[in-house]
C-alpha cells in the first residue's frame, strides 16, 4: 500500500509543470540617493525568475557594500555594479 502511495505521489510530482527558472538577485530595500554609501541594511536578495533580469544584475549583495552610488536609486530596483 505505501509503495503505491509513494509512486502515485512521485508520478503527480513528475507530471506537474515546472515554473520559470529562478534566480536570487540584489535589490534596493528602499530608495536611495545619489552619493549613499551603500550598507548591508539598504540590500535584500529577492528571487526572480531570470527571463525578468537584464544583463549586469548582481546576486552578490557584497559587491556593492560600500560603494558609493552614482545616481539614485529606486526601492526595489535591482542593482548593478
């Protein structure tokens, strides 16, 4: 009986469609502005899936802390370098 559950559940498992392939990405928790130092507190990872991220967006937070940003930026907007 438990194998027949087991493969029934395996079975929907395989049969239900995969969604769009994700990615974890920097994001600005808030807005910024221009001439911030950036800090780990202004940065969230945010998954989305990578059909939705242009060329060039991080997915290293580290990367940009203590960086001074060039220009302002918007909450949620998802940074690069």
């Amino acid at each position: 009986m438990l194998a027949t559950v087991a493969t029934v559940l395996t079975g929907l498992s395989a049969a239900a469609p995969e969604g769009p392939a994700m990615i974890s990405v920097v994001k600005a928790r808030s807005r910024l502005p221009a001439g911030a130092v950036v800090s780990t507190s202004d940065l969230v990872l945010d998954r989305v899936a990578a059909s939705d991220i242009p060329e060039g967006v991080l997915t290293d937070p580290l990367a940009l802390v203590g960086k001074t940003l060039a220009g302002p930026v918007a909450e949620n907007q998802m940074m690069t370098p």
